[in-house]
C-alpha cells in the first residue's frame, strides 16, 4: 500500500512537470515566431534599401549589394522575386538577370 501512494505521487510530480514543460514549450515557440517574423521584416526591408542604393548608390555601392544579394540568394534568404524586386528598373536589372538565368545557374532554385 505504501508503495502505490509513493508511485501515485511521483506520477502527480511527473505530470505537474510536464505541464510546466507545455508551458514553456508554447512559451518558446511563440517567441521563436516572434523573432522570425522579426528577421523576415529585416529582410525585407533590406531589400528596399538595397534597391534605392541600386538607384542613387554609388556604383561601389552598387557593386556591394550585388556581392551581398548574390550572398543571400545562396543562403536561400532572396528568392528570385527577391532578387527581381531589389533590382527591376535599376542600372543593375540586366546583371541580376544574367546572374540568375545564365547556363552556370541551377534552376531548381527559379522561383521567379
């Protein structure tokens, strides 16, 4: 008898535990979403500095944000509406068009 009271009460302990761990666990998820809305704004609002600089930079600036955009297309950050929306209507639109449909490109990452 004694040992099914201890057993009763270590599972009461278990169960109180894990709801502070549910607890934590949704804690957790909704800061993470949080700061990846966060880093998605960032992005984002990069990329319409990235296109004025492509509009009144100079062209050392230019040619950074390229280095740059080219650096985030890699790391799957820009997409290539990403990369269209930085630079359509700028001096560069025709070099991130050869950057993205030249034969050395994987199209497997068109998402234009």
């Amino acid at each position: 008898m004694h040992n099914y009271k201890q057993l009763e009460k270590e599972k009461h302990n278990v169960e109180i535990e894990v709801k502070k761990l549910e607890i934590k666990n949704e804690e957790l998820e909704k800061e993470n979403k949080r700061l990846y809305d966060f880093i998605i704004n960032i992005f984002q609002t990069l990329k319409k500095l990235f296109h004025r600089l492509f509009k009144i930079g100079t062209e050392k600036y230019k040619d950074d944000v390229i280095t740059e955009i080219k650096e985030y297309h890699k790391q799957e950050i820009y997409d290539n509406k990403d990369l269209h929306d930085i630079a359509d209507h700028t001096s560069k639109e025709n070099e991130i068009s050869d950057y993205l449909y030249s034969n050395n490109y994987d199209y497997k990452n068109d998402k234009a």
